[in-house]
C-alpha cells in the first residue's frame, strides 16, 4: 500500500547549516546502480540505463575534463584510442521517470507481494508497500522472515501472477474505508487512513481477493507482471514511521522489470557491485575497520588506509593554500553556550550528543565546525578592505546515528569534513562562488571523478532574511554557474532556511550519483553571532558568509574511492606503489637495497618474501599492488629490476634509476606504468 500523502523512512537524515547532505540508511544491494570498471561499463542517456556486459581486459582509464551533466544524463568524452574493443551486449535499464509502464509494475508487484504474504502468513499486518529507484519494499508486522520463506513467497506471487486478476480501483468514503479497516482489523492502516487528508478514499483491489489503501497507479492485471522478471531481493528490520519507539516490521525488498534481460543486467550490475563494496575490499586490502569494542560507527584507518588519507589530505592544503585560504585547527568540544547561540541545541539536538559536565560547566561534542570559524573571525574587528576571507579545515565532529542506519564508511558516527568559511561582501559573491567551483573542479578531477549532477536550490517558504538578499544571492549562484558553463537544476524552494545553496553529485565508475560537494550561503549565523566589519564610511555591516565543503567527508569520499576504483587506486594514490619480491631469499639482501633507494625518492615501496615467487605474485595481486619488482640472480649480477605493472602487464627489465625516474614520473603526471 502507498499513498501519495504517505512515506516511510528507516531513519530520517538531519541537515543544518553547513552539513553536506547526508547519505540515508543505505540497503547496498538497492543502491541505484553503482561501481564499474573492469566488468561493465554504464552510459546513463536521458534518464535510461545502457549496461555494456564486457569480458575480456580491463577498461582502459577513459582519459577528459569534467562534464556537468544534466539530472539524469550521462555524457562521457573520450580520447581516440580510448574506446572499448571487446564486444559488448548492451541493455537499456528505463528507470521510474522514463518508463510509466515500469513503475506501475513495481508498485503492482509490491501489492502482488503483500497478497502473497498474507496467504501464506495470515496474521501478517501490512503497512505501506511503494515502488522505489530499482524495485519495490512492503513492510509487514509479522515473525521474522528467512531467505527460505523469501522463495516461498515468491512462488505465491507467481501463481498471482499467472492468474492475470484485474487490478480495480475504487473511490470509497473515509466511514467506509474506516468500516473495511476495522472488519479485517489491520492497525497500521487505521493510521494510514488518519494521515490522508484528501477525500475520496481510494483503494485498489487485486480481483476480489484482496486491497489496500492506495493512490496507485498499477498495471490493468498482474498478467501484465512478467514473473522471470520479478526477483525478491533482502529482508531487512525497519521501524514503523522511522521511528524507533515504534514497532519494528519485516521490509521484504524486491526488484522488477519490464523484461528478463533487463533483470539479467540488473543480477549482474548487482553482482558487481558487491564486488566493489567498500566494507569487504576494506578488510581485503587492510584499509580500515569499525571495531565492536569501540563501538559502531566510529572508524579506525590502518596504515594503509591513513596513508591514502594522508595523500588526500595533503593535495586538499596544498591546493586550498593556493586558493587563498587560511588553514585552521580547533577544538572537538565547546561549551554548551556556543551551540544554543548557534542554534544546533534548538534546531539539531537529536543528532547531538549528551552534555559533558566539566567543572560545573556543560560542554558538547561538536556536531559541525562553522562556529568555531566564527569565532575565528570575530577574533578581531574586520574591515571592509579584508574581504574575502577564507578559512578551511579538515575538521572531526560527532553526531548521533541510530545503529540501524549505520553503513560502513557511508554514515558513521565520527567524522572528517572539509570544511571552509567564506567571509564576503555582497558584491564578492558571484566570484566566490565561482572561484569555490573551479577549486571543487580541481579537487574531484585529481581523484577521477569528471561528470557531474548540480543542482541550485532557491528559497523555500519558511525562511530568514529579506528577499532582495536572497534575489541577490540566488542570481549570484545562478550567474557563477553559468559563467562556468555546467549545466544545472533549478529546486525551487529547496534551499536552506538560511540561504541558497548549490549542491554537486559526482558519478562514479558505475555511474552511481553521490551527493559530494555543497555551497550554502548563510543569512543566519552571521545575524545569530553578531558578526560585523567597518565598511568604506566606517559604520558596522554584516558580511555575507559562505559555508562549503567539497569531499564532503573523508570516510565517505573514501569509501567512494574504494568502489569507484575496486580497490585498485592509481598509482600516485595506492598505498604501496611497489612491492619488491626476490625468487629466492639469496637475493634479499640486494631486494632490501632496491626498496631503501625507491623510499629515498618518495615512492612507497616494500620487500615480501618467504614465499615461492608465483605465491608472491599472486598475493600482489591479490593486495592490488599497482608494480611487482621481480629480482633473480641475473638481476643482482647486472644491478637491474624485471618489471611486471599491474595495468600494463610485463614491462621487462631495466635499471633501477631507470625504474626510480619512470615511476616518479608517472606519479607526478597522475598516469600509470
């Protein structure tokens, strides 16, 4: 069942101030459609999906400059000699916007289910069942399910299926729905019947058999469902109205399509999306872990891991020092005064921590890092002539997150944002805003991500400051993107209460969107701290403020970085660029040379032995290591190296300052060897 006015979520994300947008309680086998790169290749076109199914090598890195690409259009540009030789099979994937008939079949099918369900488990209470991105769920009160009464229920939706009963609508009074709830004593629905404010009622009916309250649409009859199109997916636990005093239910995920090859493509994407899951290939590679003993959500990076942090940290100072930017560091907790000023206790406690008593003083951990940069700011009195100033940090902060919603590096309870304040005059927006855009361009390219999604949120109903300000902040965003020229979005009365905002999503390899990057101007903060500047005439004014973050946070980014690449990073990025390996242990002693001089040109490298050389081999590449220097006795006798590179197969052997100045280069030019 699922009406219009009606939506359940497992757990609500909480967005304030300048908190990049929050990724919801993820189900990662219902996650529109992610992560390729060796296995298949997507190319989104107008809101449709074509999914190439390659065999063979690898996808040679397609090598272009960033594309803004509109909602729900993919475009890619390659270089000749670029392009794929296998032979491919493609298969377009319509989504719910492009295909009416496809999302009427999934919100059939979750009717279908529900129906199922209650044949088979009669004293199951149903609540809402709605289509989503790649499928349908149906949420039950009722025992806990198991993968076998999964199939079970699939067989039932089959024989429903093939008996092709008409699907009929009706438009009842609200005494009348009231009667039909209370005669088949379904509670969920009573509250259901509550929340619809519009009259009629209407429900829809599979032949005579059974109904639910529902807005639709559904297909004429579930013969038009084709059941080998049709797959029941997980079972997870979701609280009623997302709320967790609220019983838990059974959520049965399911996913349909118009055709079996579609299904097929979509087994398939799904396939390889579990390979490139960040939480496995994390402990593979030895990246990071959340440990039970510490509690979830709270991340521990291993060495490998911090020493991919500490390449993206360093490359994030160092560009944001040549944009102008001071960098600071402050506190992890504050008194609690500070957040009720800023209006996190008021507006944001439920994703706040408890208060810490400290000598008769209440502080908190900080759930966001804007504050601190005013306080920063307000540490001297500004004039006009100062303007634009820039602060950043790669500050942690904590917020509160229900265990349920917890998902790997994806939402976590302790967090690095990059964040950055803009301090401006109102004439300074549109070139800050564009400037922000160049930067988050510059940062995203360097990691390979190139196509974009951007959307500019306008003011919504409820909102603070003038409208002139607004009018002027709004035209400043719009004008900033077009002088970039990315295509873009307008969400009308989407943005902040505080402030217009322009929100970017990356697309990964297998052309998934990400909310990454956000720019938020704020009209609250500098009004709720009082911030000011002398302007030419010496009288007080409040600066614009700008908040902005373009990774988003670090464990997130880095997550996405794990799937997007499969774990297998560039060589500049990888943790181990080289792996030094000796035939035998004879030659360890010159392999302990080889790895000293690589390490004293900057190159991240190791000696591994013990093992027979093709055990060695394989557990490289097992570990992903992007070059393997192979040393026998001939390589000792002539002081060289054999070269066998992850991406390029065997290179043959050479000199090691040979070695040394071929990889550095390809390091420094951001390539592969």
């Amino acid at each position: 069942m699922f009406h219009s006015t009606q939506k359940m979520t497992l757990f609500s994300a909480s967005h304030f101030l300048s908190s990049p947008t929050s990724l919801p309680s993820v189900n990662p086998l219902l996650c529109s459609l992610q992560r390729f790169t060796s296995v298949c290749r997507l190319q989104a076109c107008h809101q449709s999906r074509t999914f190439d199914v390659l065999s063979g090598k690898k996808n040679e890195a397609f090598l272009s400059s960033a594309v803004a690409t509109e909602a729900g259009t993919v475009t890619q540009r390659e270089t000749p000699g670029n392009t794929l030789k296998e032979e491919t099979e493609k298969v377009v994937l319509p989504t719910n916007e492009s295909s009416e008939k496809l999302l009427r079949i999934r919100h059939t099918c979750a009717h279908v289910m529900a129906m199922a369900v209650q044949r088979l488990y009669p004293d199951a209470k149903v609540t809402i069942g709605p289509w989503i991105e790649n499928g349908f769920y149906y949420d039950f009160d009722m025992e806990p399910l198991t993968d076998k009464d999964l199939r079970r229920i699939k067989k039932e939706m089959d024989r429903i299926i093939v008996r092709n009963l008409p699907l009929v609508r009706e438009e009842v009074s609200r005494d009348e729905a009231l009667r039909r709830i209370l005669a088949v004593s379904e509670p969920y629905k009573l509250e259901i019947l509550e929340s619809i404010k519009e009259d009629p009622i209407t429900i829809y009916h599979i032949g005579d058999e059974w109904w639910d309250l529902c807005a639709g649409p559904h297909v004429e009859s579930t013969g038009c469902v084709n059941k080998r199109a049709v797959e029941l997916e997980t079972v997870a636990g979701a609280y009623w109205r997302g709320d967790e005093k609220r019983p838990m239910l059974q959520r049965i995920y399911g996913t349909a399509w118009e055709n079996e090859e579609q299904l097929k493509a979509y087994i398939h994407f799904k396939e390889e999306a579990k390979r490139r899951d960040h939480r496995r290939l994390g402990q593979d590679l030895d990246l990071f872990s959340i440990q039970d003993d510490a509690g979830g959500g709270l991340v521990f990076w291993h060495p490998k891991g911090a020493i991919v942090r500490h390449i993206i940290e360093d490359s994030w100072k160092k560009l944001h020092i040549e944009h102008g930017y001071d960098l600071l560091y402050t506190p992890h907790v504050a008194k609690a005064d500070l957040w009720k000023i800023s209006g996190h206790l008021d507006f944001y406690r439920d994703n706040m921590y408890d208060q810490i008593k400290i000598e008769d003083e209440q502080y908190q951990l900080r759930p966001m890092n804007c504050p601190y940069h005013i306080l920063v700011y307000k540490r001297k009195l500004n004039s006009y002539r100062d303007f634009p100033i820039r602060v950043a940090e790669l500050g942690t902060v904590y917020r509160y997150e229900l265990s349920g919603s917890l998902h790997g590096l994806f939402r976590v309870r302790g967090f690095t944002q990059d964040d950055a304040h803009i301090f401006c005059l109102e004439d300074q927006i549109k070139d800050e805003i564009r400037s922000v855009l160049d930067l988050t361009e510059e940062i995203l390219l360097q990691f390979g991500f190139k196509k974009y999604e951007v959307n500019l949120s306008t003011r919504p109903e409820k909102a603070v400051g003038d409208d002139e300000i607004w009018n002027k902040a709004t035209s400043a965003l719009r004008d900033a993107l077009d002088d970039k020229g990315w295509s873009y979005q307008i969400d009308e009365g989407g943005g902040a209460f505080y402030g217009p905002k322009i929100d970017l999503k990356i697309e990964d390899a297998l052309a998934r969107k990400w909310q990454c990057s956000t720019i938020q101007v704020d009209f609250n903060l500098p009004q709720r701290f009082d911030i000011t500047y002398v302007d030419s005439n010496t009288e007080r004014k409040r600066p614009i403020m700008i908040h902005r973050a373009v990774l988003g946070s670090l464990e997130r980014f880095f997550g996405v970085l794990i799937e997007h690449y499969a774990g297998d990073f560039p060589l500049w990025l990888s943790p181990i660029q080289v792996r030094v390996l000796p035939v035998t242990d004879t030659q360890l002693e010159y392999c302990n040379e080889v790895t000293s001089k690589l390490k004293s040109n900057g190159l991240r490298a190791e000696v591994c032995h013990g093992e027979r050389l093709p055990k060695l081999i394989r557990n490289a590449e097992k570990q992903k290591i992007p070059l393997m220097a192979v040393v026998g006795p001939k390589e000792v006798e002539t002081q060289t190296v054999t070269i066998r590179s992850r991406f390029s197969g065997e290179l043959g052997t050479m000199s090691v300052d040979d070695f040394v100045r071929r990889t550095k280069s390809a390091v420094e030019d951001r390539g592969w060897l």
